[in-house]
C-alpha cells in the first residue's frame, strides 16, 4: 500500500482531540480514585453476603472522619478466604476492614495478613461480655487478632407434629440414635449439613467434640501437629454418619446438601429434624407459614449418651489488614462495628446472633425471638466447640472432606485412614 | 515472499541488489513492526512459564512465605507417586473420549444440515452456534440447575425412563455426576465442532460429488468414499482442537461437583493446589506436569493421525 504523503494535510486535529479526550479520561479516573467526598478517607469493608446488615451499620459507624463502604465476598466460606488471601499477600492496601470466618483467623494472623487489636479495644470488648468461645477463636498466639462480631452455633429445629407422632420427648436432651431411629421409623427425613465443603466439616468436628475427642492436638506445633480424628471419638462420629447415611431418614440429595437445602427438607412435608444456624427461625416466616408455626427448638443432639453435645461454632471476626492505608482509622471504625448496639441491630436483620452479653440485650431482640431461645442460643455458644485454630486449618479440612465425603462411603476405617491422610497432606506427601 | 520475487530471475544484477536491499528494509521494518507484540507476548507466557517451572522446585506457600525452601524434583515425585493424581488423569481422559466423539458425531450431522439447508440458513445456523456463544460458566449452572434433584426438570421429565426416579441424585455418584458434567460440555461445544466440520465440508468440491453421482453411487457411498476422505484434514483438525480442549476441562466441574465424588479432572487437581491451598510451589508442578501432558497429547494426536496442519488451511 502506498503510504499517504503529509503534504498540506488538512485534517491533522481528529487526533490531537482524540488526545485530548485520553488525556481527560485518564485525569479524571485519576481523581476519582482520589476518592471523592473532599478527601474524606474512605474505608472498605469486605463482607460475607447477609441481608444487608453489615451494610447498615456501615452506614451507621461512618463518622465525619471516615466513610465504611462494603465490598461483597462470595457466599462460600472457602471462597472468601481464597479471595482475601490472595489479595493481602500481595499486600492489597485497598482492603481495610474484612469479615472473616473464625476457621481461617490463624491462617491470615499466622502470615502477617493482621493487625493486632489494641489494648483498650480488647478491653471493651471484655467488657462487653463477649463469649469465651468467640475470643478464642479471636486469637492467635496470644494475641487478639480480630474483632468478634457475630457468633453463630447450631440447634436442633424440630416439626412440633412431628415428635408428637413419633412420641419423643424433646424437654430431655436427645442423642443423633434417637432422631435418626424416630426419622427412619416414621419415613422422615434429617436435614444436615454433608456436601463436601467446610459445612460438613462443622458437622464433623460437632460429632467428634461431642463425644470428647478433638480432630487434631497441639495445633500450635504447625504442620506436626497430633491427628487424633482416628480414635474413639472419631469412630462415634463415623457410626453416626454412617447410620444416618444408610438409613431411611437421609434425604436423597445428603452428598450435596448444605444450609439452604437442608432448610428445604425441613420444610417438607417429610420435614423431622434439622440442625442448622440460629437464622432458621425466621426461615419459612414469608415462604411457610405453616412451617413457622410447627418449627421447635432444643439444644444439639448428644454424639454419646449422657455425654453433654458441643454444638458447632460459627460467626464473624472483623479483621483490620495489616496493609491498609488507614489502619489506626480501620481499627477504630472496627470498634464501633463491633459494639453491642451494632451487634444487636445486625442480629435483627440477619439473624446472625451477637457474640457478646450486652449485644444480646438489645431491646427488638427480645420482639424477634422468645426468650427460652435466647436463652438456647447463648448457652450453646458457651457450649460451643470451635473448630482447632490452627493456621493449616484449610489443609485439615480439605483432607477430612476429600476422605468422609460421600457420608454414605463412610465406616469404621474412615477415620483411621483420615488421619493418615491428614497427616500426609500437612507434611507436604499427598495431594489435596 | 520467495514466490513473488521469483520472476524478478531475469533482472539485472543492480536491479536485484537493489531489490534485496529493498526487501532487506522491509524485513527490518517488519521485525521492528512486530517487536512490541512479541515483548508482550513473551511477557505475559513465557515469563509466567518460566517462573512456574523455577517456583516448582520450591516448597513455597502464600500464607506461609518464611517457611520457603528449594527442594529439587521432590514435588514432581510427590505427584507422580500420587493415587489422586493418576485417578483425575483417568477421569480426564475418559471425558476427553468420550465427549469428543459424541460431539463429533453429533457436530458432523449438524455440519451437513448448515452445509446442505437452503431456507432459513442464517437462522438455522444461528441457531446452532447459540450455546457456543454462552459463557461455559453459565451453562455449566443451567445444566446443574436442570440436573438438580431440588428444582430440576430431568427427573421429573425423564422419570419413565428406567434408570432415572424422582429422587435420582445426579451429582450423588461418579457415573451420575460425570453423565452430567459431559452433557454439559457436550451441549456446549458441539457447535464448536460443527463450525470447524463444516469448514471442511465447504472444501469438498461439489464436482466430484456430481461425478459420483453421475457413476450411481449411493449416499452412503458419497458420504464414504468422496465426502469424508475429502474431509480427512479438517476432522482431525477439529478432533485435535477439542481434544486439548477437553483435556483442560475445569468450569463444568468446578461448578458441578467441585471435584467430589471423584470427578476430578487434572486441572481442577492444579486449581486445588495452587489457589484452594496456595501451595505456589506443588501447584507450580502440577501446572507444568500439565502443560507437558497436553504437549504430549497434541504430539501423539498429529502423529497417530499424521494431521497435516498446512493442509487442513488449504495450502497443501
């Protein structure tokens, strides 16, 4: 092609506006990452997607200094952790607040992804009552590593009709033999948590704790850390997964099933019992009425006869990143986010019930949830078993699913051959 | 280029350095031309390649970067030791299989209905290219959520069939889950298949179809003995593309199953070690054990086929 000559061109200005216009566009995204209100620092929250309570106290504990502004996470717990721990070892200063999922704490403080809570902070927040559980899992190596925020565990819902026709009596605490006998003899179905996610694992780590065993000791010694998942208290588990598994009352989707479609079973016709989160009890007030009206509640069932149940621990840590910008700024939106008036409004929108004392006094509490329940749900909190802090939790977990999942393949050697498996992974040996 | 400057031959000599000169500029002007591509290319594939390959020989992980430490070959011998891995290469194998030559039936005959429609061609093509226009991702959901035993239409559509109840769980088994995950990645890249075919059907020259026809062959023979014969190098094209393709199957899985109940493929083992666990160094390993069997694998198909490439563009 011949190459046009430039004499006495006349149209050289289409470029030098298209110039221009690059040059504007680009100062002007320039200034918006500025960010806007006046040079007001902006701070963002990363959440766990709820029903718009961490957006509202956001919006409350944003103060003339500071805006909070939320950034959504994605719904599963695994995939939040991946996300945040990708962005903060590359030291990401875009993130200041996140909510963090209590298995994951000791991983993020064990890499420096954390700020260490001040002193005066961590005061208030012991003085606001916040549950032993919570603070534990809020710490590694003897430093308090995130804000607790919320604090979830797991009851056992039951269909009011239902126990009446199978003729238990849910005053007496029951044990995972009796429920899943009276499911399978009167053609109902139990609703767990057994796809292979960290949900299964909660329900494992319950099972195992509840007949006084532990998954693995001496976490602080890293990857050499005991695997005691193969004794006794493990094959208690096994046999209950087991049985559930093969009996009638497992739903037909058990290998895939998680909060929302145990939810669903539950709100079947074939509906019996289900452990789950304390928000199932404004679950079917819109969708079922019905169902709302027939839901009962007792503490989680026994693994062991006699032996007191450890109901799963779950919740939310408010973490400040070690890499922000604004980290004193960061650390003193989080007390805010975290006080008992904060709590106590995210637990009227969510359902995701306060990890402290005084956020349980929070007056609409008392309108939402009859006060026996209250009551259940602060006393399994403090019952509670936390999954081990340890910074390889996810290696842990990742390995007990890849050998208990499908709940119907497990047996008596499952855990043995976890711990084998468990350990392998930890030392670098096996795949995950 | 040798081919246009051929019949300069007879020229002078002053004119042919001159024209060397020439061409000499222009190959200078081109190399410099495509030099900001090539930087960038090796930027952005040969750079992370070789960085795979040094990350690979250390035992490195994102959340615990103090605890780095060269150890050689050992994370390729932990690999190759490995049950899961040799377990995810089967499965892997066994959609690659399967699904490529489903889709190469099934694309074929699409193939012939675009090639041979008269009304409505641009319609009818349209038509079947739609689900190679649509995000892997979102038709890996759309047919979870049609295989889905709480809101989906298989079961309670195909219950008269004997295999299939109304409580079926589709991602409850291996053979379930995996039915499933190859419907999906068949569905969706079927029309892939097509494409290429039909380009290989166009090349078939309608005259030796005739003359067939005149000499009274019948249409299986034209489909046997002039069609695909005539075909040969756009087939094995097509069958290479969606072997490779297959072999690195991860969205359908990863949305399905999530690898459970063994349906893991060999790419979703890599995305487990490298982001699930942040293990940089095994994951690495992994990448580049997977990058050599996909080299090895496009080896064995040119050659076990003896694919002509420069053929199947029609400069053979």
């Amino acid at each position: 092609m011949a190459s046009r000559s430039s004499t006495g061109s006349p149209r050289p200005r289409p470029r030098r506006a298209a110039g221009s216009v690059a040059a504007l566009a680009l100062a002007s995204s320039l200034l918006a990452a500025c960010g806007g209100d006046g040079g007001k620092p902006e701070l963002v929250w990363y959440i766990n997607p709820d029903s718009g309570g961490q957006a509202a106290i956001a919006k409350d504990c944003s103060t003339d200094e500071y805006t909070i502004t939320t950034q959504v996470l994605p719904q599963d717990a695994g995939q939040q952790r991946i996300q945040l721990a990708r962005r903060l070892a590359a030291k990401d200063p875009s993130i200041d607040l996140m909510s963090i999922d209590p298995p994951f704490t000791a991983e993020f403080a064990d890499a420096g992804f954390l700020a260490e809570v001040p002193q005066d902070a961590k005061a208030k927040l012991e003085e606001q009552g916040t549950f032993k559980g919570a603070m534990d899992a809020a710490t590694w190596k003897d430093k308090l590593v995130v804000f607790p925020f919320w604090s979830n565990t797991q009851v056992l819902w039951y269909r009011k009709s239902f126990v009446d026709k199978a003729g238990i009596d849910m005053s007496q605490p029951v044990t995972w033999d009796q429920i899943i006998d009276a499911a399978d003899e009167n053609d109902a179905k139990i609703g767990v948590q057994a796809n292979k996610y960290e949900g299964y694992v909660v329900w494992i780590n319950a099972l195992v704790e509840g007949a006084g065993g532990h998954i693995l000791e001496d976490a602080g010694e890293g990857v050499d850390a005991k695997i005691t998942l193969g004794d006794e208290a493990g094959q208690d588990a096994a046999a209950i997964i087991e049985k559930l598994a093969t009996s009638e009352a497992a739903p037909a989707d058990l290998s895939v099933s998680n909060e929302g479609t145990a939810g669903s079973t539950f709100g079947s016709d074939q509906g019996s019992f289900l452990v789950n989160w304390t928000y199932i009890w404004h679950n079917y007030d819109d969708t079922a009425p019905d169902v709302a009206k027939d839901i009962g509640y007792a503490r989680y069932p026994q693994t062991v006869e006699g032996e007191e149940s450890r109901p799963p621990y779950g919740g939310i840590g408010i973490g400040v990143s070690e890499f922000s910008d604004e980290k004193d700024l960061a650390l003193e939106a989080a007390q805010c986010l975290v006080s008992p008036e904060s709590q106590g409004v995210n637990a009227e929108i969510t359902g995701n019930m306060p990890a402290s004392t005084k956020g349980y006094e929070y007056p609409k509490l008392e309108d939402q949830y009859p006060a026996d329940l209250l009551e259940l749900f602060q006393a399994s909190v403090d019952a509670a078993a936390p999954r081990t802090v340890t910074p390889y939790w996810s290696d842990v977990s990742g390995a007990i699913q890849n050998i208990w999942h499908p709940p119907r393949a497990v047996d008596k050697d499952t855990p043995e051959r976890s711990t084998v498996f468990i350990e392998d992974v930890l030392k670098g040996g096996d795949l995950l | 280029m040798t081919a246009t400057m051929a019949p300069e031959k007879d020229v002078t000599k002053a004119a042919k350095r001159a024209a060397s000169d020439r061409a000499q500029a222009e190959n200078r002007l081109g190399l410099k031309l495509v030099a900001p591509a090539v930087v960038l290319m090796l930027l952005v594939t040969a750079w992370p390649m070789i960085q795979a390959l040094y990350l690979s020989l250390f035992r490195y992980r994102l959340t615990a970067p103090d605890d780095r430490a060269f150890v050689g070959i050992d994370n390729y011998l932990t690999i190759l030791s490995d049950d899961q891995f040799w377990k995810s290469t089967l499965t892997t194998l066994l959609i690659m299989v399967v699904t490529v030559a489903v889709e190469l039936v099934i694309g074929f005959a699409f193939a012939m209905v675009m090639h041979r429609i008269v009304f409505a061609r641009g319609l009818m093509r349209t038509s079947i290219l739609i689900p190679y226009g649509i995000i892997t991702v979102v038709s890996a959901f759309a047919w979870q959520f049609a295989f889905s035993l709480n809101n989906g239409f298989v079961n309670s559509w195909f219950n008269w069939l004997p295999f299939i109840a109304d409580d079926t769980n589709w991602f409850g088994d291996y053979p379930h889950a995996m039915f499933a995950i190859m419907v999906s990645e068949i569905w969706k890249t079927t029309p892939f298949m097509a494409l290429l075919l039909l380009a290989g059907l166009a090349q078939v020259s309608e005259d030796m179809l005739e003359a067939a026809k005149v000499d009274g062959a019948t249409w299986t023979q034209r489909l046997t003995k002039v069609i695909l014969p005539n075909m040969r190098a756009a087939i094995m094209v097509a069958v290479l593309f969606r072997a490779l393709d297959a072999y690195r199957i991860f969205d359908n899985i990863f949305v399905m199953t999530k690898g459970a109940e063994g349906t893991q493929s060999i790419s979703f083992l890599t995305y487990r070690q490298v982001i699930e666990q942040m293990q940089l160094g095994l994951g690495s390993a992994m990448s580049v054990l997977l990058f050599l069997s996909v080299l090895l694998l496009a080896w064995l198909i040119v050659k076990l086929f003896r694919v002509d490439l420069a053929q199947a563009r029609g400069e053979g």
